[in-house]
C-alpha cells in the first residue's frame, strides 16, 4: 500500500516578533494563502494540512475550507504536540514539514526534498542541515513513527517548539540533506519582521504586474 506523504504547515497568529503575518496581504492573497497555493502545486504529496493553535478567530478554519485542504487546531506552544496529533488524526505516514513563515516556496524544491526522502531511505531528509538555498525554503521530510519517538522524548520547551530538534541532534538517526547548486543560504525570503514583509510583498505584487513569473 503506497504510503500516504502529507505537508504539515506550522501557522499561528501570535508571533511575539511580527504578530499576525501570515495573514498581511500581498496582491491578491493572504501570505499564507500564497503559501498554501504554491505547496498545493507539490506533485510528490498527497495532501495539505493546516496546523495551527485553538485561535478565537475562524480564519484558519475559513482559509482550510476556501483552500479545501486539511486543518487541525491544537497547542500554540507545544508544536510537535500539534504536529504529531495532526499527522495522527489524518492518518499521514510520511510528514513534509512547512513553517508558516515560507510564503514564497517553491513546491519544486519540495518535490526534490520528498524524492529524496524517497530515494536515500533515511530517516530525516532536509534542505538545511546545513542550509543552502535561501532562507525561506526551508522544507524537512520524516516519518510517523519518527515524529511520535521525538514526541514522546521532547522535555525542553526548544524540543515542543522547533519538531526537528531532537531528529537533528540525535546520531543514531540517519539523515540527507538536499543541497542546491549554488549556495544562497545568505539570502532571506523568510517572513520574520515587519522588513521581511515589504520584501515579499514587493516580489508578489511587483511579479504579478510584470507577468514575468508565476508566483500563486
């Protein structure tokens, strides 16, 4: 029975740094409505999850259904809590892990981290151990039951909030990491800061008028 392979996507709007970002508009869409978009264009996986914190707003749930993608509410401070109970609840085998904070990815680096996951039989395959493509592409494959291990292993709150903690620095765990060509990992299109955001917004809108890339 082929495996089913899920992006999980990590989003809240309670980011001490730049509350509310994922849901600043550039063009037409919401930031992570740009995200969602792109990583539904991902060839290799079968499904997208939305994970997010239990928020007084609906836009989570609002976005999950306008996108028709999968969407679990769980802990806004223990992550690989939510992330595991998602990947649970929809009964996922392999988890393409996406943060929220990576509005311009591009779902072919995706595909080229999840064939890899594919290809290598590691148990962690990731484009940033350690990174070269840019920040903001940032994308790491890993099974089920290797989720579950970390879950149950996880003390500190570093091991809840960063999923990958503990699959990156435990030896017995065998990993790949994706390299690009040319290393760009000195170029930020993350969305941390208020700066980020005029950055993105900037290549979404200016990229739009002039066609010359389809960016959603």
């Amino acid at each position: 029975m082929e495996k089913k392979i899920s992006i999980i996507i990590e989003a809240r709007l309670g980011s001490k740094r730049f509350p509310e970002k994922v849901i600043k508009k550039a063009g037409d869409h919401l930031l992570i409505e740009h995200q969602i978009l792109r990583l539904k264009k991902s060839k290799l996986a079968h499904s997208l999850i939305l994970a997010t914190p239990k928020e007084k707003s609906n836009i989570f749930r609002n976005i999950s259904k306008k996108f028709n993608i999968s969407h679990y509410e769980g802990s806004e401070t223990n992550v690989l809590k939510r992330v595991y109970f998602a990947a649970k609840k929809f009964n996922v085998d392999i988890i393409v892990r996406s943060t929220g904070d990576c509005p311009l990815i591009d779902p072919k680096i995706v595909d080229e981290v999840i064939q890899s996951y594919l290809q290598k039989k590691k148990d962690f395959v990731a484009n940033t151990i350690p990174p070269t493509f840019p920040d903001g592409m940032d994308i790491s494959v890993f099974s089920k039951l290797l989720l579950k291990e970390s879950y149950s292993k996880a003390k500190t709150q570093l091991q809840k909030e960063n999923i990958t903690s503990i699959m990156r620095n435990d030896k017995s765990i065998s990993k790949f990491n994706v390299k690009n060509k040319i290393d760009l990992s000195n170029l930020r299109l993350t969305l941390d800061t208020n700066e980020d955001y005029k950055l993105i917004k900037f290549i979404f809108e200016y990229f739009k008028t002039k066609k010359k890339i389809n960016l959603i």
